[in-house]
C-alpha cells in the first residue's frame, strides 16, 4: 500500500512539473529527486525466526532479555511477557521497587506479579522495545512465557509443519519501521 502510494506521489509531482515548468531541465530535475526519495524508502526483507516444535509440544526458545540471554516458552494464552523472579534477577530488574499488584492465573495456579517495561527483547533477529512484562513473585513459576505483548508487535506468526514462524515488520532502509494500519 505504502508503495502504491509513493508511485502515485511520483507521478504526480513529475505531472505537476511538466504542467508547472514545461523546462525539460526542471522536469528531469524533478523526477531525479522523487525516484532518489523512492529508492531511500524501500524496504529491506522482513526479519523471520523459526522456532521448531520441542517433544512436549511446546516452542521454546532463547530469548535476549536487554542483552541477557534467557529461555522462554512461546505463551499464546499470556496477555503479556511473563518472567520468573530468578530470571528477572539475574537480567538485574530492580526486584526491590516492584509491587506485585497484578493478579495472574498460572497452570500452576493464582499468584500475584508485577508490572515492569522490557529496555530491550529479542528473539533472533527480531528486536522489540519498551515492551510490557510482567515478573511473578520467587519460586511462583519455572518457565518464562513469551506471551502476546511481544507476539503483538510482529506482523504475523503462525505454526506451520511443526515449525512457529514469527515475522517482524520490514525495516525500511531509512531505518524507519513501517507503521502499522488499521487493516494489520
């Protein structure tokens, strides 16, 4: 769509030269400067991880947690990246300051977590920021869930012969992310 868009802003501004200035010069001139902007906003391929289903049926995964890496399991069903308190410790979340406030229902049961923002969370080459999370209190949980505040962000994801494909948005070569649509 956005390229559709680029194509009609380019041949209306050469219109809009050839009407305006009808100098062959200018007309070049023109044209040269909005297939330069044209070419600068292309967009490189979109960044993909697959991730293979494990014997349990589960999709785990090493994540990178603001550079630190920590295993995670693919978590459809959690509103939100769920950490445990030793995982969150040893990442050097401040643990102290957090208030566990947040009533969360685990498969192990109900338990109380607290909210906090992710500098930094990366599955591959896949690299979100700022992202929601929640951490559960000590001993509360033994699994990380990369639940739907980071799978939200990506343009799709699905599970496909056993394999889940996550799909970041394309990066364009300006190095500005495509914005997302109300159709996305």
């Amino acid at each position: 769509m956005i390229r559709f868009l680029l194509v009609l802003v380019m041949l209306a501004g050469t219109a809009g030269a050839v009407v305006a200035y009808g100098d062959p010069e200018q007309i070049a001139r023109a044209s040269h400067k909005v297939s330069h902007i044209f070419r600068a906003q292309t967009a490189t391929p979109a960044p993909a991880v697959q991730i293979p289903r494990g014997q349990g049926g589960e999709f785990a995964l090493r994540a990178k947690i603001n550079g630190v890496a920590a295993p995670m399991v693919i978590d459809t069903g959690a509103t939100s990246v769920v950490l445990t308190w030793e995982t969150a410790k040893a990442i050097g979340l401040p643990l102290e300051m957090l208030e566990y406030d947040v009533d969360l229902e685990t498969a192990g049961g109900h338990t109380k977590a607290a909210r906090l923002t992710l500098e930094r969370l990366s599955v591959g080459h896949l690299v979100e920021k700022s992202v929601p999370a929640l951490v559960v209190q000590r001993g509360q949980m033994k699994t990380n869930l990369l639940g739907m505040s980071f799978l939200d962000r990506l343009e799709s994801w699905g599970v496909r012969a056993d394999k889940l494909m996550l799909t970041g948005y394309p990066e364009l070569q300006s190095g500005h992310r495509r914005s997302r649509t109300a159709m996305d």
